[in-house]
C-alpha cells in the first residue's frame, strides 16, 4: 500500500487533487526473482478497511 500525494509546482499550490491509495501485488521465484507484479488503484476506505484488517492504523489524510 503507497499514498501518492499530487505534485504541487508552480502557482498552483492549492490544487484541488487529492492523494490516491495504491495496492501493489507481487508473487516471487523460489530464488527470489519477482515473478509479476500488479498495482491496483484504492479509494481511502478500502485503505483503512485493509489497515484495520491488518491491525495499522489508518494515515491522516494531508492537510490540503
């Protein structure tokens, strides 16, 4: 799970994009060696709903 927060340059500092929730799935060789790898775009409840699940605690949305 990676929070990808909008790049802010310029004299747009106060654009209205908003951080997006990434879910990366990966599987290995039995030498290690990724074997393929997915990434899977998640809305902020299905982030706290896999944080709770895995008992972390969801990160505060930034302060925009």
């Amino acid at each position: 799970m990676a929070r990808l927060d909008p790049a802010r340059v310029g004299s747009d500092q106060n654009s209205a994009a908003k951080s997006e929730f990434v879910v990366f799935a990966y599987s290995t060789s039995q030498n290690g060696t990724v074997t393929s790898l997915d990434a899977y775009r998640a809305s902020s409840k299905t982030r706290d709903a896999l944080a709770a699940a895995s008992g972390e605690q969801p990160s505060p949305e930034p302060a925009g």
